[in-house]
C-alpha cells in the first residue's frame, strides 16, 4: 500500500489545483541551499513513496526512484542562498509562484517528478550542483548508462539547451620578498595583474563572435599584502575561464598558464563543455511535444554550466536539457514561476517519454 | 516516397517514406534546414535556429 503524501507548505489556494502543482509549492517552501537538501529530498522522496515508486536517498543524498531506463529524468534538488517568500501572486498569465528556486530549478524538478511517476521513467534528484555537482558526479561513478537523459533546468516550457560551455577555475599564488615600496622590483600583487592580464590578452573577446563560441575569463577574488611575519609580500586571485565546445580544458589551461612568469596556478577539478545534436530522437521528441502545446520549439546553447556537462562526459546516450521558467530569473531576487508554464512543461515531458517508447 | 516544396527556396525535395514529426532534413538546393511539422501530408517550415541564452 503506497503512503500518503502530506503536504506542507498547503495554504489552501485555489490554484494549487493539481498534484504537480502543490509539490512545487511544498519543495519551493522547504529551504535547500546546496549542503542543506535533506529536508527537501525527504519530501520528495515522500511523493514518490505516495505514488507507489520504490525510492532510496544514496550515500551523497541524492534521491532515486528507478524505473524505466529509457529516459531518465533528473534536476537538481539544491538552490542558491536567498530568502524570498514563497507566496502566489497573480500575474499577467495567471498565477505565478515566487520563491528561491522556483526556477532554479525545483520547477524543472517537480515538473520531472511527475513525468516520472504519470510515465514509469527514471528519475534522480541530484544534490549540490549549485556548488560542487556532487550529486551528478555520484551518479555518474555509481549508476549505469540509461538510454536518454533530460536534465532539467530552465530552458522555458517552450525550448530546450542542447549546449553548454566548460568550466575550469584556479587559484593563482605568488610571493616576493617584502621591501620599501620605493624599489622599482615589480613585488608579487604587481606579478598577479600582470598574468592576469596577459591571460585576458591571450582570450581576447572578439565581438563579432558568438560568446559561447569563445573562452571567457574572470577573475572572482582577489587577496595580498605584506605577509603576518612581515617578510614577504603575497597575491591570490581567483579565477574562472568558461570553455566552448571547440576548445579543450587541457588547452585552456596550457595557455594560461603559459603566461606565467611568476607564481603558480592550482587548478581545481574542470567540467568539460557539451554540445548535443538537435536532431537526435530525443530532441526530435521535444519539438513535436512542444508544439502539441501550441508553442514555437526554441534551441538554445548557454554560456554557463549544468550538470549536464557531466553525463555527457561519461554518457554517450542523447540528452537535453529542459524544465519550464525564464532563466534570466536564475539566482534573482525576484525568481518566480508562471504556474500554466509549469503544467505545460509537464505535459511536454509526458509526451516526450511516451514518444520516446517509456513504458512500452 | 513524397515531395514537399523548400520553403526557404521553393525547390522540391523528395521525402523519404518514413518520415517522422519532429525530423530536421535538409533542402538539397539551398542547404535550408526544415522541421517536418506533420507528414500526412507533409509539412515543412524553417527548423529553429540555435539561440543563445545565459546562465545554467
């Protein structure tokens, strides 16, 4: 006998008139900052225990509801820190939920979680992915290869990420002997600046190409001075490169670190860029189920990152990102969701997974 | 195996018999790329072009 699911964040609106609906509601009202997903996963894992899913949260806190292999649906439970009340407000197409995550991307989450149980196809909530893609990373070391992927973010009801850049970050470090400001010797923050700026050089942005298709730089911070002991003068800067699919990590960072001249540089683990091709099945699927709802199908590639780089990276099943929201609202501090977006989104990965032979 | 018009040129394009909703083909003449929006009888439109976008 399956268990009952409770709701908790239930205010008794009207428009939380479907099943769908008031997850999104409840999993948007428990807070789940990257590390803190417990609590959110739990609930999660409550809705699939109610709707007759064998579930299991894993070793990382991932949740798990197997099914069909045939696609595998999976988003992440984490958002990014930010306390915005979680309330429904009417907006222009009708009501809207506001909260921290309600695009990024527990939209995406819940609208997959009910895919999974109205169809029978797998489904992995992941953890961390706002910070570490622990999550992801388990999934991958531990699980089999399933024969298509969604992975969900917003993409909008009505379009689907096929791309996505790479990510490597480093921290630079460099110390020069402390001495009168006075000596014309550059000292090491003067060494920091100018590797930095001979890497930005090197990644030059050429304005009449597509940013995607170009390696962006960024510093992200920015520490030095004269050491506690007083003898030595030291810099840190941190720093982030975005990566497009035609360029590799390993020559990326060759060629920031060929500006070296002083100091080193400590890479941390990279994500490697994805593009997928739109005319897979699966992408094939998402165009017909999007326009079934009487929308335009968009494509997209973004500059940033998902956890999608990493299935791509071990996988080599087709895959897409997808889940209803505006992504200009990702990390915002007034992130909210158009509720019919969400129930269209639903019915887009219902037919997607039913198209694609789930169940069958 | 059946014809529909390029809609980006007009040339004619045979199409083959398994056509599926959803397939990108493309126009041997101009090098279009067309969606099948629906094959009885075949419909062709512009496949959507690759945006950009920002973020995750």
């Amino acid at each position: 006998m399956s268990a009952v699911y409770e709701p908790i964040g239930a205010d008794d609106h009207p428009a939380l008139n479907t099943d769908g609906r008031q997850l999104l509601y409840d999993l948007v009202s428990i807070p789940s900052v990257s590390g803190e997903e417990a609590e959110a996963a739990a609930q999660l894992a409550a809705f699939f225990e109610a709707n007759g899913r064998e579930t299991f949260i894993d070793d990382v806190g991932n949740v798990h509801a197997p099914g069909d292999d045939t696609v595998l649906l999976t988003s992440h439970i984490d958002t990014v820190p930010g306390d915005i009340p979680v309330e429904i407000k009417e907006g222009t197409d009708g009501p809207e939920l506001w909260g921290r995550g309600s695009v990024d991307a527990t939209g995406p989450l819940a609208s997959m979680a009910v895919a999974a149980v109205k169809t029978g196809a797998s489904f992995i909530g992941v953890v961390g992915e706002e910070t570490s893609s622990r999550g992801a990373r388990y999934v991958v070391e531990t699980r089999n290869e399933p024969d298509a992927v969604i992975n969900g973010e917003p993409s909008g009801w009505d379009g689907i990420t096929l791309g996505y850049r790479g990510y490597v970050a480093g921290t630079y470090v460099a110390t020069s002997e402390s001495g009168h400001t006075s000596r014309p010797d550059p000292n090491a923050i003067q060494h920091a600046i100018a590797w930095w700026n001979r890497v930005e050089e090197t990644f030059d942005p050429d304005e009449w190409m597509p940013v995607f298709e170009q390696v962006t730089t960024k510093p992200v911070g920015f520490d030095g001075g004269v050491s506690s002991d007083g003898l030595s003068m030291e810099a840190i800067v941190d720093v982030q490169l975005r990566v497009p699919p035609n360029r590799t990590i390993d020559e990326v960072r060759e060629l920031a670190d060929a500006q070296l001249e002083t100091g080193t540089v400590n890479w941390k683990e990279p994500i490697p860029p994805v593009m997928t091709n739109p005319r897979t099945p699966l992408a094939r699927a998402f165009r017909v189920a999007i326009r079934g709802e009487e929308g335009d199908p968009r494509l997209l590639r973004k500059t940033g990152t998902s956890d999608m780089n990493l299935f791509a990276a071990e996988w080599n099943c087709p895959m897409v990102t997808y889940g209803p929201g505006n992504s200009d609202l990702d990390h915002a501090p007034d992130e909210h969701l158009p509720l019919a977006d969400f129930d269209k989104a639903v019915n887009v990965l219902i037919t997607v997974c039913e198209r694609m032979g789930v169940g069958q | 195996m059946t014809e529909a018009e390029c809609v980006e040129c007009g040339a004619e394009l045979s199409l083959h018999d398994d056509l599926e909703a959803g397939e990108i083909i493309d126009c041997g003449t101009c090098g279009a790329e067309l969606e099948v929006i629906d094959t009885e009888p075949p419909v062709l439109d512009r496949a959507p072009e690759l945006e950009e976008d920002w973020g995750e």
